[in-house]
C-alpha cells in the first residue's frame, strides 16, 4: 500500500504549485487527479476478488492485468469522466494525468532483467528499459512523498494565510 501511497500523493505535488499561478486548476481537480494515480493500482484487486470469479460472471476470459498500462487507465478514466456531465472532458484529462504519473512512476522500479512492464501497450507492445531507481517495498520512497506532500501542503496553506 506504500506504493499507493506514493503514487497519489505525486499529483499533489505537481499540481498544487501549479494552482498558484493557474486560477482555473482548483483544489477539486487536483484531488481529481490524485484519485487517477489509483487506477493503476486497481489490478490489486486480485487480492480480494480473484478474476476467476469475474470470469464466470460475464462467461468469458478476464484478466485484471491490463488496467496497469496506457490503454486500461484511458479505458477506466472514460468510465469515471462519464459521470461528470458537463465536466467530463476535463475531469478526462485530470484523472488520465494522475493515472500517467502513476505508470511513470512504475517504470521507473527495479525490475530484474532491466525492462519496465508493458505500461503503454496496447499501444506499443514494448518493455521499455528502466532506471531501476527504486524497490516498491523501499520505505524511502514512501518518506520521500510524504516530506514532499507536507512541504507542499505547508507552503500552500502558508500562501492561504496571506490571501493568494
């Protein structure tokens, strides 16, 4: 759940500084893009509710595997832009930011043989090479985004205090 986490708390950090110079990016849209960080995540799902039993639920073939690349977090955020009417085209985009963070943020994990998933299939069904930059299990990382969050969110609220 670290890795979660990490990936929620990234649209955060890059979106509030933003929204001090962006009069349109407001806090909704942000929180917006925080809960896209998550869909990758949804394939954690399998823990719970193993895809056999989807599987015979719907009578065909099901695999959770792909909501952790490209074209499952464009599949997912079409279903929950859907539901904000007027709103949709850009809820759209916030969630598909906050889902692609979340896919960048994987690629650059520690894989064995030095290959990223296959993140941007159905795309390009390409294993791109990774830097190999963190373990998801690593408690480092997970520090790192929340001292970064706490920065952000202090200096924000420091800005609010001053009427900006």
């Amino acid at each position: 759940m670290a890795d979660l986490l990490t990936h929620v708390l990234v649209p955060f950090v890059l979106l509030t500084p933003l929204s001090w110079r962006l009069s349109w990016l407001s806090d909704q849209w942000i929180v917006l893009a925080m809960a896209g960080a998550a869909i990758p995540d949804l394939v954690k799902i399998r823990i719970v509710l193993d895809s056999r039993v989807i599987e015979s639920l719907l009578g065909v073939p099901f695999s959770y595997a792909p909501i952790s690349t490209l074209g499952g977090v464009l599949v997912v955020a079409a279903a929950i832009a859907v539901c904000f009417g007027d709103h949709a085209r850009r809820a759209y985009g916030y969630i598909v930011f906050g889902g692609l963070t979340s896919l960048v943020l994987d690629g650059l994990r520690v894989f064995a043989d030095g290959q990223a998933n296959f993140w941007l299939s159905p795309f390009v069904w390409w294993r791109p090479p990774t830097p190999s930059l963190y373990v998801t299990s690593d408690p480092r990382v997970t520090a790192v985004a929340i001292a970064a969050a706490a920065t952000v969110f202090l200096a924000d609220r420091y800005r609010a205090g001053f009427g900006e």
